[in-house]
C-alpha cells in the first residue's frame, strides 16, 4: 500500500513535470477552460501576456501591470515625487517638476495614450496628461523613465488630454475649466462669453519625439471633458467632449446640467495646422515650463518659454463645428474604422453615436442650427447615426474591440454594456465593484485593438477586499471579452485613483525594454567612470564628491575635511554593467530621499551637514552578500578647521 | 523497492529539467545531474585543463602579444574591472597577474562572460567565491571582443 502511494506520487510528479514543460498558452484549453483562475494565472517565472499601464489619478504616476495576471511591476513617478526612486528629490530630476508657479511636487494623472503610427500602436513612448497643474509628461518605453513634461498655459484642468493623432503628430490637450486669456483681475461673475477654453495643439518630433505647442485653439468658455483622434478617414479632425455650455461659475451640479443637449466639438485640425504654417495666429506673451530629461546626461533642464501662438476659431472658417450631444457628454470615442463619435452623455440613459460621413455631409449642405460665438453648430439629425438606448445609468466612456462591438462604462449604474455598432443593439452586460470610470482594451483607442481583455477601472470598492481602515484600495477589473457573452475573471487592487489606462501586447515593448546604460555612454557633467578618476573637490562652501559604486564598495569610502555649513553635493556613478544591480545610498540626516542609481548611471544628492562628527553612509539597495559591508564614513569639523580635505578607499585615511 | 523507487524519481527529474530546458543554463544542470551525489571538488581538477562554463570552448594564444589588442585591453579592464581588480594585489577579487599560468585561457574568457554561471556552477570558480568573501564576480557585460583584449592585456602583466 505504501509503494502504491509512492508509485501515484511518482506518477503525479511526472504529469506536474510534463505539464510544467507546456506552453502556458495552452493550459487555458481541456476541461477546466471554464476556470476564470486559470484564465489569469500566470505560472512563476512566466511572462504576462500583456501590459497595462494604469494611470494612479491623484497619485499623480502610472503604474505598470501585466494582464492577465494583474501583477504591479513598476510605478513610473510622473508628476510626483517618489522618495524610492529619488524623483524629484535627486539633482538631476528636480527641474522635471519645475512649473511657472514654481516646483510642483504632486499632480492628479489622468489620461494615458500610446503613440501610434499609421494609427496603430508603436510603442514608442506613453504620454499623460497632469490635470491640476496643466502639463503633459512622455514616458520613453525603452527606459520606463518620464523623459520631458511640457506646461500648459491659459489652460487649467488639463483634461481632454493626452491623446495622440494616427501618426502622432499631436498629442493633444484641452481644458476643463475655461478662465480668463491672458489671466487677469477680474470678476468671476463676468465669465459668461468672457472665459476662454484652450485646447492645445502638441507637435511630438517624429525623430526624437520632442514636444513644442504649435497652436492652441481659442475656444468658447465652456468646460472641455473628453477628447479622441479621428482615424482613417477622420484622420486629421480631433473631437472634444463639452459640458457647461451653459457658462455657469457656480454650483456646477445645478447649473450646468440645465441644457438638453451640450456639445460635441469637431476640430480639422489638418486645416488649422496649415493655415498656422501659412503664417495664421497670433503670438501671445505666456510663461511656461519645457523640462527635457538627457539619457546621456542623465539630467533633466527646465526652461522657461515666454510665447504661444494662438488661433481665433473663427478665423478659420470650416476647421471647427459643433455637434449637438446630449447631455454633459464625457467619453467622447472615435471607433476603430474612424467613422462613429460615441457621445456619453453622463447625465443620460442613453448613448449618442454621431457619423463622421453624415458630419460631412451635412456641413457640405451647411446643415446648420445656428451658432455659438460664431462657431457653426450642425443639426443633430443631420450628423446623428443612432443611439444606444437606455443601457445603463450614467455613461461614461467606450472602447472597442475590433469585432465591431463597442463597450461603455456606465458609473451610476456599475456595469460594462457591450453592445454592437451599427444596429446600437446591447449583447451583454456585466456589474463591476463599484462605480467605474474608464475602462481599457489594449489597443482600443487605435485602428487595431487586441480584444481580448477589458479592463474596467473603479472608484469605489466598499466591502471587496479585507478593510484598511477608512481609506481603503480602489480596483481594477479584469474581463475576458473574447466570447459573445463578458467574463468577469480577476479583480486587483491599484495604486492611488485607476482612473483611465492604455495597454500593448508584451512583445511591442518587452524586446526594446534597456537593461543598461552603457558607462561609455554617459556624459552626466560629474560622471566618473573609472575608479581612479573619483575626487573630492571643494569650491569654496560648495564640495562635490565624485563617488562611484561597485559590488560592494563605495569610492572614496572615507571623506574629511568637510565643514559644518558646507553644501555637500554627491555625485554617484554605478560601474556595473549588468542588468538589474542597481545601487542606492543615503546619508545620515541628509534632507532628501535616497538615490537608486541604476548599472551605468550618475546620480546625485545634496547633503548640508550640521553637526560635527563622523557620519556614515551606506548602500540603500540590498545589492549582493556583502550589501551590509558597502558603506563608509565623513568626518565633519568646525566651521573654519584646518583638517584638510582627503578621501580613500581601501586604506587608512592619512 | 523504496530504492528503486528513488532511483527512478531522481532519473525521471533529470529527464524532465533536461526535456525543459531551452537556455543555457539547461547543460550546466544536465551535467550536474549526471554528476554523482557527491560534489565536485576542485582539487579533482587540474585548473589549466578546465575550460570553464561559457560561449569560449577553444582559444589558442598566438605566441607573441599583440600589443594594440593589450593596449585595448588595459583601457577595458581601467573602466570596467579596476575596481575590483588591482594588477599587483590581492583586492575585491584576484589579481589578473599570471592568471594564465593558473587557468586556461578560455576558462579566463569564460569567467569575464559568464560569471553568474560559473560562480553557480564551475568548481574552481565556486571555491574562488567562497575564498573571495562570496563578493560575486560582476558580469560587466563586455563583449567577446572586448574580453580577449583585456585576456591579451593579462598576458603584459
């Protein structure tokens, strides 16, 4: 009996091995394909299928997931500081949050959107917009690392943004909150017909993926929420989503949800961009920050720019008309062929398909029902395809999935309605835990989206998960959207808000993904890429130290000579060239975070000693056996001693 | 039977990581499992006829030294070993002088290449790492180019 026992646990060993040597994509197939765990089980040492990159809203990063799995692999510090990854603490990142009002530690990061080229996903960088302090940040996919955040003058409530054009040309951002342009002392009760709303025009340079405002539109003062590309044949024209056309400054919830129909604006960009290069606009005085991150000098500059130029919509007669789209709308989504606007009216049941041929047509034969400051609005019969009616309380936003279905969150009522374009018929609908806001299909703001998941993003997730006290996590939700019918298959916890998300097959990025820096490749100004080369130098109260890292010392690991009141500024270069062995380093009571220098880069921190004494430091990174032992030691005298400035490594100072 | 038993599982595993393997750590662990239980012991080995675990399987040396290679070599192992290297002394690690008339050349090339490897697997580099502190040899990621010249460099020394 006992053999036999042995024999069966042989046995099962064997089916394990076998079947550990499978291609994980096959074990979702056999008897057990009805199994939402294993649908999302992603066995050790496996690779996701997919990336997520989820917004964190008032976090004010993105954070990296892997579907199906939902694992976090990385929060990419955004608009904020991250004491972990020394960003916006160390030297080199501060200027990235230097703004017109001065550094900004903190933003509220909303929109994220892959750039794209001939209207599909290229993975080459991720952009997303700050809301509170308008900017736009661009996260280079090679390094996962932000590499330049571009503010947004006369803009406030950076919202409608960052979106991307086909070939991304663009990456665009509107305003939520209209205000005065230029700002000036005013009265708030003047607002009506007084306020402007700015939608800003970003080129990216096709070559180095640069930013610079090339225009930004003037528009009426009504609140712009929402905005997508038009794509094949409505490539070339940008739709914005507006609420409070009623131009109230005051109880908003009341007083602007009074009209029936708000607007949907159709921007021809294309035309606007020529006749801007035909010498159209104006330049206008403005003060905003361009900060630009160096891979090779591993440092970010901030300079301020003191001029945009602006265009007056109604200068450029036929680049802009209104569609009339009930009521508040909030998503407004273009579908994968480019030829359906889908209007989520939030304050409706039901969902506005408008089409962009019809819009055409109608503004060929000037189908027009009047117009607001100038700017033509098209009758809504005329430019209407149908709706979506009563699926669901609360419509937020749509994504597709390239089988021609669309998918709209619906927040007051907590579902995902799947429903089919063209005959606006719904086919499924599922809960989601709770009140969601964005969902995500990989790829579903493009020509070509990968159908397979949705991911819905929550506010509210109550009793879900075991309690932390009265803040608890907000969630994200993962469906297979593969069959007829939606499957609820995997709910995750995530950082700060989830508020809206862009995803990618694995294989776009995860080959270009850098391991390194090259050392020869670094030209930070206080680099030292040979251990021989590290110094300690003094410019009067001002001393740099050229340090460098290695399994596992430091160079110099012994420091005197520095004084009280002295600014004492590290720069630290790690000499590894070996993937995933960064090191870090921290000083007693410095007043910043740590540094984690990755293999090949330099780093650095300032530290203003106070006290007299001998102070260590040591490696903040658990790097290798002998992490404990990577560490060393400054001495500080009085202010005016005589010790003379010395360092070593290896042997006792003298 | 137990035994048996036991032998037949131990087989079986070896079969199975052998049938799993794709990388090349794979022959590494398909030779380590054909080892007998007891491990290898350097002093089993004569060094020079060691070749190591790596890409280098055949290096011959020609007789004299190229002198642009060495001088090639010497900036390499400046930036990229120096701080662990020193050329006359014992420091983090070995000193490089005469490291040929200790190891095979391609064992050296091997050890520049493939160090996570060979501190894991190789017998003569597994003693070096507990007898260097476990201060793990660090793969700076030099190219096979690249280590030949600083292996040229070594022979200066």
């Amino acid at each position: 009996m006992k053999n036999l026992h042995k024999i069966s646990f042989v046995l099962v060993l064997i089916a394990a091995f076998l079947m550990g040597c499978n291609n994980s994509n096959k074990s979702n197939s056999g008897a057990l394909s009805g199994s939402a765990a294993e649908k999302v089980y992603v066995k050790p040492g496996d690779h996701d299928d997919y990336y997520a990159f989820i917004s964190g809203g008032f976090s004010g990063q993105l954070a990296v997931y892997g579907l199906p799995s939902g694992r976090l692999f990385k929060v990419i510090p955004v608009f904020s500081q991250d004491a972990e990854k020394a960003y916006g603490y160390n030297e080199e990142t501060k200027p990235m949050l230097n703004t017109s009002h001065g550094f900004v530690p903190w933003d509220d990061s909303h929109h994220p959107d892959i750039s794209q080229t001939e209207g599909e996903l290229d993975g080459r960088y991720i952009f997303i917009n700050g809301n509170n302090t308008p900017r736009i940040a661009k996260v280079d996919l090679t390094t996962f690392e932000t590499t330049e955040i571009i503010e947004i003058p006369n803009s406030a409530g950076n919202h409608s943004s960052s979106f991307v054009t086909e070939n991304t040309e663009y990456v665009v951002a509107g305003t939520r909150f209209s205000v005065p342009v230029p700002q000036r002392d005013m009265p708030i009760k003047d607002y009506k017909g007084n306020f402007k709303g700015a939608l800003s025009f970003i080129s990216v340079d096709p070559e180095d993926g640069g930013m610079d405002i090339k225009f930004q539109l003037i528009m009426p003062g009504f609140n712009y929420d929402l905005s997508h590309p038009g794509r094949g044949d409505s490539h070339g024209w940008f739709f914005f989503s507006t609420y409070n056309t009623e131009e109230a400054s005051t109880l908003l919830e009341v007083y602007a949800s009074q009209n029936d129909k708000d607007f949907i604006a159709a921007v021809n960009w294309k035309k606007i961009e020529e006749y801007v290069n035909n010498g159209g606009g104006k330049k206008m005085p403005a003060n905003y920050a361009h900060n630009v991150y160096s891979e090779e000098t591993h440092m970010a500059t901030s300079t301020m720019k003191k001029e945009v130029l602006v265009v007056d919509p109604t200068e450029v007669p036929g680049a802009i008309y209104l569609l009339p789209t009930p009521k508040s709308p909030h998503g407004c989504d273009v579908d994968p062929s480019g030829e359906y606007i889908v209007g989520s009216g939030k304050l409706s049941a039901n969902l506005t398909i408008h089409s962009f041929s019809k819009m055409i047509k109608a503004i060929e034969e000037e189908q027009f029902d009047g117009d607001a400051y100038g700017i033509p609005i098209l009758a809504f019969e005329a430019v209407n395809a149908g709706s979506v009616e009563q699926a669901g309380l609360g419509p937020l936003h749509t994504e597709f999935d390239g089988k021609g279905n669309g998918y709209t969150t619906f927040f007051i009522s907590s579902e995902v309605v799947k429903w089919k374009l063209g005959t606006w018929e719904v086919i499924d609908r599922k809960p989601t835990f709770y009140s969601v806001g964005h969902l995500m299909i990989p790829g579903g703001n493009s020509r070509k989206p990968f159908g397979k998941y949705v991911v819905a993003m929550n506010k509210i997730t109550k009793d879900r998960y075991i309690p932390t006290g009265p803040e608890v996590t907000q969630s994200a939700q993962l469906y297979d959207i593969s069959g007829e019918k939606m499957e609820l298959l995997l709910d995750f916890p995530t950082i700060g808000e989830p508020h809206y998300a862009a995803g990618c097959p694995a294989d776009l990025l995860a080959e270009n993904s850098k391991k390194i820096f090259k050392l020869e490749e670094n030209k930070h100004p206080y680099a030292v890429t040979n251990e021989a080369d590290t110094k300690v130098v003094r410019e009067g109260k001002e001393v740099h130290v050229y340090m460098t890292t290695i399994r596992s010392h430091f160079a110099p690991d012994n420091i005197e000579g520095i004084q009280v009141g002295d600014k004492v500024y590290f720069h630290i270069t790690n000499l590894e060239q070996d993937y995933d062995v960064p090191h870090g380093v921290s000083m007693i009571g410095a007043n910043t975070s740590e540094l984690l220098i990755m293999p090949g880069q330099t780093e650095s921190f300032l530290w203003e000693p106070k006290q007299v004494g001998v102070w260590p430091f040591y490696c903040t990174d658990f790097c290798s056996a002998l992490h404990q032992e990577m560490q060393g030691y400054v001495r500080v005298s009085p202010n005016g001693s005589s010790v003379p400035l010395k360092w070593s490594m290896g042997e006792n100072i003298e | 039977m137990k035994k048996i038993l036991k032998i037949s599982m131990i087989a079986l595993l070896s079969v199975t990581m052998y049938s799993c393997g794709s990388d090349s750590n794979s022959e590494a662990t398909k030779d380590e499992a054909k080892k007998p239980a007891t491990s290898m012991i350097a002093d089993e080995v004569d060094p020079m006829d060691s070749k190591g675990i790596g890409p280098i399987s055949s290096l011959t040396l020609a007789d004299e030294v190229d002198a642009t290679m060495a001088a090639s070599g010497e900036e390499i192992f400046q930036a990229k070993c120096s701080a662990c290297h020193k050329t006359d002394v014992k420091f983090i690690g070995p000193s490089p002088k005469g490291v040929l008339e200790r190891r095979s050349p391609e064992w050296v090339m091997n050890m520049i290449l493939n160090p996570e490897e060979m501190v894991a697997n190789d017998p003569i580099a597994k003693e070096l790492l507990v007898e260097y502190n476990m201060s793990p040899m660090a793969n700076q990621n030099l190219t096979e180019e690249e280590a030949r010249s600083v292996l040229e460099y070594f022979r200066t020394l």
